[in-house]
C-alpha cells in the first residue's frame, strides 16, 4: 500500500492482532463496503455511490459545458473551488503510448457518445463546450490535442484551462516556460 | 549583505587578511568600478552601464510595446524566455501605502511621460500597448489597477501577464485561487 513499508506494515499487523475483535472486524467491513458501495458514475466515471453521480443529477447544473479532466482527485479540487457548474468528464488517466495507454483504455468512447448522443449526457441537453483540464504536463498536452481534435470534429467547441503565473508567485523565481505561456497568453484588461 | 552571516563575514574577513595585496585590491576596484559605471537607463530604469540601456537602443525592437516589471530581476526573468521584442519599464518597487510607497516613490511620472511625450520614447515611437508583469501578489495586483487606469485615461491599450496553471504543475496540488484563475481565464483552442 502507497506510504507503507515494512515496518509499519509489521506495526499495522501487531496493531490490529492486539485490538479487540469488534474493532477489527469493523475494519474489513468497512472495507469491504467501501469496495461493494463506491463505483463509477455511468454518465461521467467520477467515483460515487449513486448512479448517476450527483454532479450528473444536479440539475441546477449547466449542462452544455463538460469540463474533462485526468482523475476524480482532480475533480475534487476543482469542484473546491467553488468557480464552475458545469459538469464533468473523468478520462481515468491520460493518453501515454509508451506504458500502452491508449483512447481505448481511457473513457474517451463515452465522453464522444455523449457529444454524439444528448440521450446519454444528464437531462438530454446538447453539449456546446468542452473544456480541457488535463494537467500541464507533456502528457497532459498529448491528450489534450487529442481530444481537441475529435470534439471538433463533432462541430463542438474547445476551450482550456488558463495557463500562466500561479496567484502568489515570484516573477523572479518561476520557470521560463511559464513565464512564455505568460507572455503568449496576456489578457487584455477591462 | 544578504546570505552572509557573522561566520560568514568573519570567513571572508581572514581570507581578505590573508590574500596577497594586489588580489584584494583588485576586489576593492572591482566594487568601486560597478558602482561607478552601474546606472539606471534614463528611459526605462533598467541598470545599465550605457544610457540608455542596450534594449532600448535596439532598433529591432518593437518600441510601441511597453513591458512594465517591478525590477530589474524581473525584466532579466522575462527577457531570457527571448518570447518579448518590445521595450520595458521597470518601477523600481510597487504601490505599499502601509510602507509609504506611493506612485511618487516609483517610476511612474517617466512610464506616463513616455506615454505623454512620443519624444521621450525611444525612436519617438507612441506606445499602443502596456503590458503589466508585475508580480501576481496583493500588492502587484493593486499596483496594476492603479497603473491600468492611469495608462487607460491617455487612450492606451493595457494588458497583463496570463494567470494560471504553471506549466509542468499537477492539478491537485495547486491552490484554489491558481485553479479558479485558470477556470476564469481558460481559452478557446484554435
């Protein structure tokens, strides 16, 4: 398991063959619960114990804007936020040739069915944007260009997120990529 | 000096003690030299050791962009991205009242006479666009509200460095506020 060594793995074990039976049995139940109770949303691949998600049943929701995006993590820092009410698409990871991941193991089929089909996306509303929130990586990118061309191809339009300066920082210390995309992508002030 | 401590400083002390004279003074001659030849260009504040300074004598730039920096660093930062061929102004500060930093304590007056004044310009040039770099912070945001409408008020174009998520950066570890301005400022893909 991600963080556990050896040692506390042997800690972990002592722990629970010295606790009580109530309390370990309440352990794997709850485990086990976990695993039978939380699954992906049919609609948008979001992990959920409600099928639709509520995200897809909220229908205070705009519903004409997808924001597609790598990991439910990433989601969940988005939705924190508080900024978008839209609704979401989960690729569950991002295209990477070299480890074999293609669009076929991502949830790209269902994101086109969705901008093919206004049936299968929530409240039958036509999707009129999509917007990239893949992370700024090279990888991220790949997929990016990627998904951008097949959304357009549908007549649909692609918007992603800003990139630029992260709120806080220091000119002086930020790399000189970022301060490219900043350059390249100055905004007009109102 | 910065980063010098007293063991530091006790260090170098020795070391000068014991270097052969004409290694020392060399040193001496080297402070005295830069400060001497060191100064700020009279169109653009930039440190300089010709006035005006190299880019603002460099015909192949664009003279009706104005890039304004805080500092010196600043304009080093963005010039080695080679991604800008306009000219610069550097404030030498930003707006703090609570420190008694007013718009007469910076550059202001010159970055307006070069809007004013054509003349006052390299190459004569009017200058069609301000662009503000200055640092994302509380403190460069209200120096750039306050420059926009001042810049604004003589007819003048005025935009600001993108905002948003840092190139290479993983969507869930950046801040909320760097994920909302990159939902608030996210672009269409041509």
């Amino acid at each position: 398991m991600p963080g556990i060594g050896r040692r506390s793995a042997e800690r972990l074990a002592f722990h629970l063959l010295k606790a009580d039976e109530p309390k370990a049995m309440a352990l794997a139940r709850a485990i086990a619960d976990v695993k039978r109770a939380v699954k992906h949303c049919s609609v948008c691949s979001n992990l959920t114990d409600a099928d639709p998600c509520p995200i897809c049943e909220d229908s205070g929701r705009d519903r004409s804007r997808v924001l597609v995006v790598e990991q439910p993590k990433d989601l969940i820092a988005l939705e924190q936020t508080g900024m978008y009410r839209g609704l979401y698409h989960v690729l569950m990871g991002r295209l990477s040739p070299l480890d074999g991941i293609g669009p076929g193991e991502l949830t790209v089929a269902e994101l086109m069915a969705r901008l093919d089909t206004p049936a299968k996306n929530p409240g039958a509303v036509r999707i009129e944007e999509v917007i990239l929130g893949l992370n700024p990586t090279l990888e991220g990118d790949g997929t990016g260009l990627y998904l951008a061309e097949e959304v357009r191809k549908r007549g649909v339009r692609v918007s992603r997120l800003a990139r630029g300066l992260p709120t806080g920082a220091q000119l002086e210390y930020v790399s000189k990529a970022v301060l490219a995309d900043a350059i390249e992508g100055r905004r007009e002030m109102q």
